[in-house]
C-alpha cells in the first residue's frame, strides 16, 4: 500500500447544476439543483486515492465555524485521516460556488478563507507520495521550507500548481517546481510559466505545441512534466521521451476536479510503477470518471440522502 499525504484546500462546495448560460443581472431562475458537497482540490484528491484502496493522510486547514466542524466530522466518518487538518480561527472554512452549465462547462467563483493559513512542517510530509493541490502563495512558501527540512527519501512530489502562484513565481513555488516529480499543469498554465505574457496566451495549444513547451519547461529531464490540453488529451515529457494520451469519450457533466483526478491518479501510478503511457491512460480513465459527475468526486453531500446515513454510522 502507498501512504499518501494530499495537502491543499478543503472547500464546501455549493454546486448548481444546470445553470443557466443565459442568465442575466437581476434574474431568478430554476435550476437543476443546489447540493453541498466536500470539495477541494485536497479533499478531490483524496477521494480518487481512496478510490483506488490507498491510505490518504489529508493536510489542510478549516475555519473554527459551524460549516467546518460538519466538514470535519462528515468526511472523518467517510474514513479520511484528518489527524492533520489544521483550525484556523480566525478564518472562515473555504468555500466556493460551482455554477455547472447543461453543458458540463463549470464556472467557480471561490473564497480561499481559512485554506489561506494553512503552515506546512517537514514531520508533515512523512509519507510514500506527496500529492499538492494548488496552494495559496503562503502556503507554497511553507511547503518549501518544510520540503528543504525533510529527511531525503524515496517520497514522490507531485504538484499541480495554483494560478496564483504560476503568476508570481516567487521564491518557495521555484524551490517546490525545482523538486517536483511530477509537474501537472493544463495549457493556459504550461504558458504562464514559460512567461507568455497574459495577452499572448492561447487557449488550446495543439499536441505538437505542448511536447514542445513540456519539454522546454522540465526542471531536469527526469522530472514528469504534464500538460493536459482538454478533448484532446494530454502530453507527458520525461526521461528525453515524449508521450501523448488521447481524452476518454465520456458525456461531460461537470468540468470541476478533473485537473486534480488526472494528476493524482498519474503520480500514483508513476509511483506503484507503471510505465508511462500506461499511467497517462490510467490518469485519463480517471478524469473521465470525474467529468462523468456533478461534484468534484465520489463522496456524499453534506446534507441530505447519504450525508445523514454516513453520519448515524
């Protein structure tokens, strides 16, 4: 079995289906539904290790409010290790509005709150594979600290870098990309950090183009760098060799967690050792699962039909 720590946001995600694409100021209109669902990018990935039968240690950080403590104890009774959530008492636990279209595209709009004031230590990342899910610049910056602190080892980094920090490239994300494992990025991001400036950058880069810019944005040559590019599938540079996986078919409901379903599930097959065109179609299953969903991953609401059931456990 792989031990496995995933360290990012834990969100409640407020998720409307089929919302509206026309909706304009000062309508009110019905949609398909609105459920609370344990979210984050995190949380996303743990539910996909879970999945896959491995023990998931979960880092991250909840505010001291009524919506985290039900947090807390609905996804502690799902089986997560959450001996390592932190409380954060002056935030608000995380959260964020998933507006999911007929057409599976979602748009979110998210409040970091608490998952902002999560401190990473070296002890932390005791573990088999380090899986991060994007990161607020502080966070990074720890995660850095802790990383140059830890006992070198056989662990696998992955990390699929935030936005926020892709823009600022600051000092602890340079130390982090530099000892990445696996680097997971989609096409916007592969850009930004080649440093294509922001009216510059396209919004889909054929397979030819992202061999190209993988190739040229691996920190060392053994370093998996990914970029996924949407239906077309994704690329993979490693080891002077280039790999491309085509996206699963699938009828798309929902676009949210399928970055963090896809790279999770590489790195843990890169870790269990399987080769790489092997991991990037188990990766690719993967996604493909998580775009077959409304919420983010597997786990239950946090009201409702199965919620109350996890609960009287």
């Amino acid at each position: 079995m792989v031990q496995v720590v995933a360290i990012g946001s834990i969100t409640v995600d407020i998720v409307v289906s089929d919302m509206p694409a026309d909706l304009a100021r000062g309508d009110k209109q019905e949609v398909g539904s609105i459920d609370l669902y344990p979210g984050g990018g995190a949380l996303n990935a743990t539910a996909g290790f879970m999945t896959q039968g491995e023990s998931v240690r979960l880092l991250g950080a909840l505010g001291r409010d009524g919506l985290g403590e039900r947090l807390c104890a609905h996804i502690e009774q799902l089986g997560i290790d959450v001996s390592s959530v932190q409380i954060c008492p002056d935030q608000p636990t995380g959260k964020a509005i998933v507006l999911v279209e007929p057409s599976g595209s979602a748009s979110v709009l998210a409040r970091r709150g608490a998952n902002a004031c999560l401190r990473i230590q070296a002890q932390d990342l005791q573990a088999d594979l380090i899986y991060v899910a994007p990161l607020a610049l502080q966070p990074m910056e720890s995660l850095a600290q802790a990383l140059a602190q830890r006992e070198k080892g056989s662990t696998c980094l992955a990390v699929n870098p935030s936005v926020a920090c892709l823009r600022q490239q600051g000092q602890g994300f340079k130390q982090v990309y530099a000892q990445a494992d696996v680097l997971g990025l989609n096409a916007v991001e592969a850009q930004m950090l080649a440093g294509v400036q922001d009216a510059d950058i396209q919004l889909d880069l054929s397979v030819e183009q992202a061999s190209v810019l993988a190739t040229r944005l691996q920190h060392h040559f053994q370093q998996a760098l990914i970029i996924t590019l949407g239906v077309q599938g994704a690329v993979l540079a490693m080891n002077d060799q280039h790999y491309f996986e085509p996206a699963c078919q699938v009828a798309v409901c929902s676009t949210v967690g399928a970055g963090d379903a896809f790279l999770s599930s590489f790195a843990l097959a890169w870790k269990r050792g399987l080769e790489p065109s092997h991991a990037l179609q188990f990766a690719s299953q993967a996604a493909a699962a998580r775009l077959g969903q409304w919420a983010a991953n597997a786990f239950p609401p946090l009201f409702g039909q199965g919620a109350d059931e996890v609960l009287a456990l």
